[in-house]
C-alpha cells in the first residue's frame, strides 16, 4: 500500500472491512476468517479490498495498528504535559497502568495480540507499539539525566526495565498470589524505579 493519505471514501472503505474482519474473526477466529468471510459481511467487493490491503495479513496489522493507535498518542501527550522529569516518570507510569487496568482496553490489545502473531510482519508493528509507548518515559529519563534529577539512570535500558516492570506487575496474565490493585501496583512499581534512577525522595 502506498503511504499517500487516505481520501474520504478510501478511509470509509478501510473502516468498513476493518470492522467486518473483526466481527468475522471474532465469530470463527483469524484462520476460519476468509476475505470472502469478510467481503460478504461488509457488503463489498473483492476489489475493494484489494485497493485497501494486499493479503488478509496486512489487513490484519492495518487493524492492529489502528487499535494501538490512541494508546500510543495519549501516553505520548500526557507525558508531555508534565513540566518536570519526575513528574514525566510518574505521569508516564499512571498512564501504562491505566491501559493495563482498563480490561476493555487490554482485552482488545490481547485479542490483536494473540491473532497478529500469526502475521507475516507482525514482530516489527509490535517492537514499533513497544517503542511508541516507551517513547515519552525515554525523553522523561534524559531530561532527568541531563538536569540531574536521575543522577543513576541509564536511559535506554531503564525504560526498557521500567515498562517490563510495569507491564508485570499489571498483566492479567501474571498469576500471583495476591493480586496488584492499582494504586498498590503503582506503589510497588515506584518503589523499585526511583531508587533505581537515583532519586532519594519522591518527586
């Protein structure tokens, strides 16, 4: 697909076999899920959705991507907003929990997730969401290093280490014994990054 804009009818069409995929995926799974499946359902043509995507693959990261989008865009400006670099940090951990809290929220990533792996190409959009997400806490932990509010850190591998962390602590995956509720992950979280960073009082 070319990287020119969408016109209004393109972006109608796209969205339109966007929401078939996933109706048609959720009812019979990614492999049962045919472009057929998926045309019948939109009420569109097999060009149509060749003018949109090349294979059921690259409709599937079109889907992905679009899922992960908002998420990306509004850690990136909530962080931005803050006007110190711990209040970045903490700004930048509230958010990441709130997605991973959000069981709707997650429950939609893990769905695309579990079913884009099955995707050529895959491994790439998701280091890309990995990196989108990452972003604002790397910004945050230089301008720490740079001011000497984070006198310790090591910025790339510490953002790295912190969203691991974070995203642990929250998973619904993650089988503990006495499950994390929000704001006692967050605590738990702060307690092993700012030491870490060099911080000797909460900022």
């Amino acid at each position: 697909m070319s990287d020119a804009p969408l016109t209004p009818e393109a972006r109608v069409e796209r969205g339109q076999l966007m929401d078939a995929a996933l109706k048609v995926m959720r009812r019979n799974g990614f492999q049962g899920a045919s472009v057929q499946d998926i045309l019948d359902h939109a009420g569109l043509s097999t060009r149509a959705f060749y003018r949109q995507f090349q294979s059921k693959d690259d409709l599937l990261l079109a889907m992905f991507r679009t899922a992960s989008r908002p998420d990306v865009a509004q850690v990136a400006r909530e962080v931005g907003d803050a006007k110190a670099a711990i209040d970045a940090v903490h700004v930048w951990i509230d958010e990441i929990l709130a997605i991973a809290y959000d069981r709707k929220r997650i429950q939609r990533l893990v769905m695309f997730n579990v079913v884009a792996r099955q995707t050529v190409g895959y491994s790439d959009d998701e280091a890309a969401l990995r990196d989108g997400l990452i972003a604002p806490l790397l910004l945050a932990l230089r301008q720490g290093l740079a001011d000497g509010s984070f006198p310790t850190t090591d910025p790339l591998p510490d953002a790295h280490a912190i969203f691991d962390l974070v995203w642990s602590v929250a998973s619904p995956h993650v089988r503990r014994q006495r499950p994390m509720d929000r704001p006692a992950a967050r605590s738990h979280v702060l307690r092993f990054t700012l030491p870490a960073l060099g911080v000797t009082q909460a900022g």
